[in-house]
C-alpha cells in the first residue's frame, strides 16, 4: 500500500479541548449561579441599606447560646437616673454575663438630669442637675470616657441680693476674690476651707474602698466606715458656729449658695450636705458644666451598659417568682401611651389606650435595683420577711424658670449690676420672689455687629465671644469685662430663676430688661421633687433589703447630688453582682 501522507491539522474537524468545554459548561450554569447569590445576598442584614438596629447583649447571646448552657442571670433596674445609670455601669463591669433592663416611667430616660434644647437645639439647657466638681471622681471619669467635654459658662460677677443692694460683688475667677471674702468675713472662709479639705478626704476614700469590692448594707455603715457620719447628726448652722465661721459668713454666703443648691438654709441642711453644697460653689475644686447636658451624659453612661432600655414603663409589684427570683408587675404609662399614640397618628380612643395602658405584665429577675425614690412612685414590694421600706422624706418642690433676656433689670439692681452681674445669691428675706438667678448660657449675636464703647470695651465680633486683644486691660481682662463686651456685642442670654412658688410674667419683668415672653420655660420639679429634705435624722432606709433586691434611692436620706447617687449605684451593683450565682 503506498504511502500517504497523514492530514494536516488545519485540514483536521476540530474537537473540543478541555478548556473549551468548561467554558461552554459555565455558560449555560452562569444564570443559575447568579440566581443563587442574589437569593443569598438579600437575607443578609443591612442588604436592603437599612440601619443594622442595635441588638441588646441579651438577644445578641441567646442566639449564640449552646441548648445546655444555663441562661445567664438577668437583673431589673427599676429608674433611668445618674443612680440607676451608675448601677447598670458598674454591674456591666463586674458581671459581663448578666442580662440588664433598665425600665423607666416616663418617656425618656435621665431622670432628673433633664436637659432642654434651646435656639434651635444648639444650645443644651439643663433644667435638673447641672453642675459637676473636679472633685466628683466617678462623673469626671464618664466624661473622659465618653469624650465629653467641659461647657464654657457665661463669665459675669457674682453677688450676693438682700432685697435693697449688693452686700457682695466678686468676679469669682479673679485672684482677687479671695482677698474680697477675707476683707468682708475675716479668718472664717479660711475656717470652713479646712473642714470642707477634711471632709472631701473622707468622702475621697470611698473610691478605694468600692475598687476592692467593699459594698455596704444601709448609707450609716457607709458613713461611719468613711468617719463622717456624726456630721450628718447635726444641723450646718451649729457645725459652722462650733469652727467659728461669723453669722455674716454663714448668712451671706454660705446660706446663699445652700439655698441655690438645695432650697434650705444651713439651719435646715445637715452639716455634711452643706459642705458638699459649698465644693459645688467652687469653694474646693472647681465646677463645671457638662457640654451637651447632664441627660447626655446619663444616656451615654447607660449605652455603655449595653443595658436593655425599657422607657413609658412603670414597675407595680415586685414579688417572689413561681420558680425564685423576683417577679416584677409592670404596666406601659399612660402618658407614654399617649405619646406613642400621638407619634404613630394613632386613631385609638383614650378610653383604650388607657386600657392598654393599664394592662400588666409580668417578669422573672435574679436581682433588681430600685434607682428610684419610693416615695414617688406606688411601687409595692410584697415579699415575706422583708421590713416595708420607710418612705416619710419630705422633698422640697422647686419651681426653675428659664428666660431669654438681655441683663438683669437696671431699675431692680442697678445699671452698673446688670451691666456685669450673672449670678445672684440671696440672703433670707421672705420677700425676695427668688432664691437665685443664673446666667446659664449666652446667644449668638448677628452675624456683625460693631459694639459701640461701653462700660471701657469696644470690639467687633462675629457671634462669639470679644476678642481679649481689643479689651482696654487686653492681657488680664476680668470676667465682668468679658461680659460687658458680650452684651454691647448684642448678646442676650439664657437666665434661670430658682424659687419654691411659680413667678408670673410681671415678677420677671421686674427682674429682667429686654424679656422675651415667648420664649420663658417654666419647670416644676414636684413627685416627689428636686431635693429631699436634709436636715439631721437617724431614720435612713437601707441599701440592701434581702438578697438580690437592692435599693440605691437610699442615699438621698443623708445627701443627694450627681456624684454620691453615682456612688449609691455602685454600691448597690455590688450588692447585686455578690447576690447572683457564680459566672460560668
């Protein structure tokens, strides 16, 4: 057979290589595959661009959770406050593993750190607790934490009224107030100094003893333990007179900032409260207010609990649950109802949202706080062996008004006074229709505005503050300065009026030049109110009422400000976390 040449490739029917064949194979599976993944991507969370929501620890590990894992211990706190805030902070800390519901009656949370946004909302108000010192270890170290800075205050003079002049005028930051106080009272601002350094060391040592996990049964145990319990037994006027602190001195000033701190006098408050009243006039350490509001910062500290926030709730009962724990009777408020009602356009008739809202539900605890006074609230604890709760503090209703003004009346307290006085104390005149004024916050200006020579300052702003370096004393320009500038600048400010009855607009036309009525917000601090009363008394509730049922609300029997509520919540998260079974 002859030979023949074999043909060539190019002449050959090509067949398929492997390459070419998974090609055509993804071809036709490619639209399933597409299919399959965008089925995939829709179930994942925020695939259709929403917001992931905030998932509580509780949720978020019940999901993760093996079946045979006993479920992690849940505790109640009953109060949204610095106090109940504090509770869910510590506890979070010294039990990672517990499951925390915060549940507060009204509809948001921060008690009474209430904050109000003012000229737009860029201005915050407080119209509850307002003032922090250097000294508050717990409430300076949230700030640091939350970056959360100091406010700026208002520079202005202080004085203090007495229905017919100033007995005081001092620009509290110049070097030169001490020497004013010392001229007018002599040795006694030196006298009170030193009590007040003894009794800060004292009050100081509860930090430690908190870090080492020291928790105390009832607020005298704690008092003793800190060795200023004996001043809580004795009225301030007599502890003053025992230092030989003058009259003048007690009457003037250290009454003054007493009454606009607490609305009682130093014949009135215990001797302890009274001196922490004077650390909160910058008498030791310095005071500042909270950029943004004392309720930002409650809310701030209780996001760091990553506590469960149930708001518009009210706690009923607390009683022995089917199977242990705490059983809480709980019901939506009807103010919160409403609210909720209003906010969704709802067309439920009162009648039932008032059922709705009276409709109660229950829940099992393994501890609960009460953060909240007592005696404001109905609250019944109905458990066997457990001595009922004594609820006889008297609390002082507080009317705070807030205006926007210009200065304080010249014809009331003079030109040259409401020219550059911002905070007036008062002495104890039943006549007087305020206990305090204060300059809370000053507005923008115009945008421009050229501020004529007056009171020896002339400068051009912008809406802010004068420039020193127009000032005729440029380098040392006093607070009073600063504030004269300010108001030929056109700035008006916000002033807030401390009294225990309600001020009419003719009583604050009389205080104020320049008022706009439409802008005065009257807040009634009442149920129970803005302070206990404080005067000497051995009947204090305790802290602890049995195992696992704490009460921080007991602290305000001897004393009540930011810082020592801050102190009651950690003591009752100890009480709390020892309460509860060992963590896994």
């Amino acid at each position: 057979v002859p030979w023949t040449p074999r043909p060539t490739r190019a002449g050959r029917a090509r067949r398929p290589t492997t390459c070419a064949r998974r090609t055509q194979l993804w071809a036709m599976l490619r639209p399933f595959v597409a299919l399959a993944l965008g089925l995939g991507l829709a179930l994942l969370p925020g695939a259709t661009g929403a917001k992931r929501e905030f998932v509580p620890r509780e949720r978020e590990e019940a999901s993760t959770r093996p079946a045979h894992t006993p479920a992690p211990p849940r505790v109640a706190i009953i109060g949204s406050g610095i106090s109940g805030a504090s509770a869910a902070y510590f506890l979070a800390h010294q039990r990672p593993d517990a499951h925390i519901v915060v549940f507060e009656r009204e509809a948001d949370v921060g008690g009474r750190t209430r904050t109000h946004a003012w000229h737009e909302g860029k201005i915050a108000v407080d119209e509850g607790a307002t003032s922090v010192s250097s000294l508050n270890q717990y409430v300076s170290g949230w700030m640091a934490e939350f970056n959360i800075s100091r406010a700026s205050t208002p520079p202005s003079e202080m004085g203090i009224w007495d229905g017919s002049g100033f007995r005081l005028r001092a620009d509290t930051d110049s070097a030169l107030f001490a020497l004013k106080l010392l001229w007018r009272y002599g040795t006694s601002p030196l006298r009170l100094r030193g009590a007040l350094k003894e009794t800060v060391a004292n009050l100081t040592a509860v930090y430690a003893l908190q870090a080492a996990g020291a928790a105390f049964a009832d607020p005298v145990q704690l008092f003793r333990a800190l060795g200023i319990y004996d001043s809580t037994q004795v009225t301030a006027a007599v502890d003053l007179a025992r230092l030989g602190v003058s009259e003048a001195f007690t009457q003037e000033f250290v009454d003054g900032a007493s009454r606009c701190n607490y609305l009682q006098s130093s014949a009135e408050l215990n001797a302890f409260v009274n001196l922490v009243s004077l650390a909160g006039a910058a008498v030791e350490g310095t005071v500042f207010r909270v950029e943004g509001g004392t309720q930002n910062l409650t809310r701030q500290v209780l996001g760091a609990a990553r506590a469960r926030l149930r708001t518009g709730i009210e706690v009923v009962s607390i009683k022995r649950g089917p199977g242990g724990g705490y059983e809480l009777a709980t019901r939506a408020t009807a103010a919160a109802a409403a609210e909720k009602a209003d906010a969704h356009d709802s067309d439920e008739t009162v009648s039932a949202r008032s059922r709705r809202a009276a409709a109660v539900a229950y829940e099992t605890f393994d501890g609960v706080v009460i953060a909240a006074p007592l005696e404001a609230s109905e609250l019944q604890i109905e458990l066997d062996g457990v001595k009922p709760v004594p609820r006889k503090r008297r609390y002082v209703q507080t009317h705070a008004t807030f205006v926007e003004a210009a200065s304080l009346s010249a014809s009331t307290f003079g030109a040259d006074a409401a020219r550059i006085v911002g905070e007036v104390l008062t002495v104890n005149n039943d006549s007087l229709q305020f206990v305090s004024i204060g300059l809370t916050a000053l507005l923008p200006a115009a945008p421009s505005h050229v501020a004529a020579d007056r009171g020896g300052c002339a400068a051009e702003t912008t809406g802010e503050m004068c420039s020193t370096a127009r000032w005729w004393r440029p380098a040392r320009a006093h607070a009073c300065d600063r504030l004269a500038c300010a108001r030929a600048a056109g700035m008006r400010g916000i002033w807030k009026v401390f009294f225990k009855q309600p001020l009419s607009d003719e009583a604050l036309e009389q205080l104020f030049d320049g008022l706009a009525h439409t802008a005065t917000r009257r807040v009634v601090w009442d149920a129970p109110g803005a302070y206990p009363s404080l005067g000497p008394t051995e009947e204090w509730p305790p802290f602890h009422l049995v195992s696992g049922l704490a009460y921080a609300g007991a602290m305000e029997s001897p004393v009540s400000c930011m810082e020592t509520q801050a102190i009651a919540g950690r003591n009752a998260a100890t009480l709390i976390s020892q309460s509860l079974p060992p963590a896994l």
